[in-house]
C-alpha cells in the first residue's frame, strides 16, 4: 500500500514457491542428514537460465536464508557463502527429522527484478522419526533469555497493519538493543498452514548505538489464522531469539 509506513522493505511473494518472475531457486540436495550440521548448496537462476551472481546487499547481506521445520520449530536464520560461480552453500545447525523448508531472501542487481526483494523456497527431507509438535496458543507475550517480548496489534489477512514490540527486563525497558544486521531486530512470521513467510524490519532505522524499548513493524499477512512469530534482537553481543504465537483475522 503505497504511503504505509515501513512496507516499502517487505518481499515479493510468500516464498511458497521455487521459481517467480523467472528467477529460480536450484538445488540438486532433496534430503539432509539428521543430527549433526549440514550444508545445502544452491544457485538462484535467472530469467536467462543463468546463475545470478549480482546481488544487491540488503540488510548488510547479499543474501538471508531461513530453515524452519513443517511444525514451525527449529527456525533457522544463517547468511550463506557464494563461489565466483554463482553457487551458494548454506551452513545450517543439527536438524531434527522431518520435513523442512528452506527459503533465501534477495534482491537482485540486474534483470527484470533489479532493486525488488524476491523470497523462494524448496523443501526437504531429513530422516527418522518425525514427532510434530503441536503450535503454542496464540499470545501476547513471551519470554527469552530473561528478556521479557510483548507483541500488540491485531492483523487481517489482506491488510496492513502495525505490530508493536515491547522488550523489558526484570520489570524494565530494555533500552540497549545493539544494531544487528542493520536493524535492531528481525521479525520472521510464517503460517501454519502452509509456510507462508513474511520477514520485517522495525520502521524506525538503527542509526544509533542502542534502541529500545518499542519497536513497530508493518505486516501485510495474505491468509489467515495462526502465525509462528521469531523476533531477532540482540544485546550485549549476543544475539536472542524470542518466539510466539500470532492469530490474523
């Protein structure tokens, strides 16, 4: 929606899909091994059949890959290596047995989508038993590494909207949130019915040394029902993950 306050920074489509607009996520991996670390190689082709190797830096990176679970646990957000080739290689934690999707977020340099942030997706296979666990009720708050995540606004599928996150600490405003990856926090939110992926950054820039307590994001969510939330903050160096539960109407 033009004029809306910090969309002009959202992706292109849900990432439910290998291929949009002609650029396409390749990968011969379809399984990864259970237990231990793992890499996944991967190319972005584009619309002439190439591999793009000319990636705009966003978000101090060329290129975000996320990994997350069909039961929406495990979430991975890593930043991948790419050869002179245009062949990338992703190096992601131990992950549990299941199926997984794997999507990486960029924008192209050059092409029909130059200066557009496009998010695709393929899924894996990672072998053994498989325990789903069942999604947490939706809620307001959560708590992280003694940090305590408040998460306010009501969302409708189709619209844009504001979602307002407060971080405290035993009681008080955390005011020293470090900038991390140019922002001072990354908020992924991925549905659960199908996957559906939508990663935001706060409106206001991280142009001091430390932010806090609130900060707004905009969503435009396309389904609704509930959605997995990750919020990214860090502080004192080290980098905290907050998770929760989010209902759209």
């Amino acid at each position: 929606m033009p004029g809306m306050p910090g969309m002009a920074g959202m992706t292109t489509g849900d990432g439910l899909a290998a291929e949009r607009d002609g650029y396409r996520l390749d990968s011969s991996a379809t399984s990864l091994p259970a237990g231990r670390a793992a890499s996944y190689p991967f190319t972005i082709t584009g619309p002439d059949g190439r591999p793009v190797t000319d990636f705009a830096e966003v978000q101090t990176k060329r290129l975000h890959f996320y990994a997350i679970r069909s039961d929406l646990t495990g979430y991975q957000h890593v930043h991948p290596t790419m050869a002179a080739d245009g062949t990338w290689t992703t190096d992601l934690a131990a992950l549990e047995p299941g199926n997984w999707r794997l999507y990486a977020e960029f924008t192209p340099n050059t092409g029909p989508r130059k200066g557009s942030e496009l998010v695709l997706s393929r899924t894996v296979t990672v072998p053994g038993e498989a325990t789903a666990v069942p999604l947490p009720a939706a809620a307001d708050s959560t708590t992280a590494d003694g940090y305590t995540v408040d998460v306010r606004g009501e969302l409708t599928a189709g619209t844009p909207g504001p979602l307002i996150v407060t971080i405290s600490k035993d009681g008080q405003p955390v005011t020293d949130l470090q900038p991390y990856l140019g922002s001072y926090a990354h908020l992924s939110i991925i549905h659960e019915g199908d996957q559906a992926l939508a990663h935001l950054h706060p409106v206001t820039p991280a142009t001091a040394e430390h932010g806090g307590p609130s900060l707004t994001f905009y969503a435009l969510l396309g389904e609704p029902g509930n959605w997995r939330v990750f919020l990214q903050f860090q502080t004192g160096g080290q980098l905290h993950t907050a998770v929760l539960t989010r209902h759209v109407a």
